[in-house]
C-alpha cells in the first residue's frame, strides 16, 4: 500500500512539474504559435494559386414506356449512375471538350483530373464539377461536359433523354486553398512543436537542481543550503 502511494505521489508530483513547466512557456507556446499562423497565411494567401470550381448537374430519364415514368425507371436509373459517371469521364467526351475549347496544351489525363463526378443519394441527378485555376475556364469545361455527355449517354445507353438540372456557375469564391485552414494549421504545429521540444528537453535533463530532487531521486536529505550570492561573495 506505501509503495503504490509513493509510487502515485510521485505520479501526481511529475504532472505537476510538467504543467508549471508548460505554463512557465506558455508565451512562447503562443508567441511561436502566432508566427508559424502567420506563416500559413502568407503561403495561402500569396504563394498558393487559387483553384476554382464550378458544378453543372443533369437530370438522365430513362423511360421504359413512353408516356409514363415507372418506380422499375427510377430504381434502374439510380443503378445505371455509375455507369453515367464512367461516361461523362470517357476519353470521347474529355477529347471532345478538349476540342471545343481549344485547349491544345491539355491532355485526356490533365483534363480528367480536373473533372469529378458524383450522384446525388438516391436520385439520377449527377453533378459534374470541375476545377480550375481560371474560374470561368472552369464553367466552360463543366458545360462542354455537361453537353458533350449527354450525346454520349444517350447513344451508348440508348436512353430518353439528359436533361439539364442545373447550368455551370461562374465561381466567385476559390475552392482551395482554405486560409482558415492554412493559419490554424500553422498555429496548431508551431505551438505543438513548442510543447514537443520542451518536454523533451524536460525528460532528458536528468541533473539535481533543488534539494527536493535530492531527496526524491536520491533518497538523502540535505543538511544545508549554501545561496549562491555567498560563494560568489567569497570568490
């Protein structure tokens, strides 16, 4: 019972000596914390060229009688939205965009990895969207794959229709990179790194300081304390 109540003692003692010792750095934990945010705003803001994005979304009817759409329609074109997806993404429809726009420095592979496309849960609406550098590049990209697709779709697929649900918009806002993110990301790693070295340096440092430490890691009690103001005097 002594020997776990010593043990838990010295427990309690050590995170205490580690929490005055952070609080101790707490101005260099915020002053290193402020400049390293500071820092992470500087690259966002200035270094980092924006990207845009703009979404397009259509509306694929796929009509198994044609005056009237069926719950088998709407299930089997919920399905086929992956099928649609691989289509949209197909090097005849990336080309063909590539074509229109006359973008000649553009690959299918560069032009692909602007371009995603998800379905919206439980619908066979899907949204196209693209990401670009040039905000209404990106809007023209969206619509000529918007529109280069559906002609595809309806071929391949053989189906009703594709509709538009919604055009592209002209972003006015870039997507990326997030300066919220950038500047607490930058505070979060320089006060981590901070509160890092000082614990390390803290665990390292294995030297008596007080006779405290005497008698906790060495078991012997001090008789005396000489100031050191005295041994300077007598120097």
């Amino acid at each position: 019972m002594d020997t776990n109540k010593n043990r838990s003692d010295e427990i309690e003692i050590d995170l205490r000596e580690v929490f005055l010792l952070l609080l101790s750095r707490l101005w260099l934990i915020i002053l290193v914390g402020i400049l390293t945010a500071a820092v992470g705003f500087g690259i966002s803001a200035f270094l980092i060229r924006p990207t845009y994005q703009s979404t397009t979304k259509i509306y694929i009817l796929n009509k198994q009688d044609e005056n009237t759409v069926t719950y088998s329609d709407v299930q089997l074109g919920t399905q086929l939205t992956k099928d649609y997806a691989q289509l949209i993404t197909s090097r005849l429809v990336l080309e063909k965009v590539i074509e229109e726009l006359r973008l000649r420095n553009m690959a299918y592979e560069d032009m692909l990895r602007k371009v995603s496309v998800t379905a919206l849960t439980d619908t066979r609406i899907l949204s196209i969207t693209v990401s670009d550098h040039d905000p209404v590049l990106a809007m023209n990209i969206a619509n000529s794959i918007r529109e280069n697709a559906a002609v595809h779709i309806k071929n391949v697929m053989d189906i009703e229709a594709v509709n538009v649900a919604e055009t592209a918009n002209l972003p006015t806002q870039k997507a990326s990179p997030s300066v919220a993110k950038w500047v607490l990301g930058g505070g979060s790693i320089g006060a981590f790194l901070v509160i890092a070295i000082t614990l390390l340096v803290y665990f390292l440092d294995d030297t008596i300081k007080t006779s405290d430490d005497v008698e906790k890691y060495l078991g012997l009690s001090t008789l005396a304390l000489i100031p050191s103001n005295v041994q300077r005097k007598k120097k």
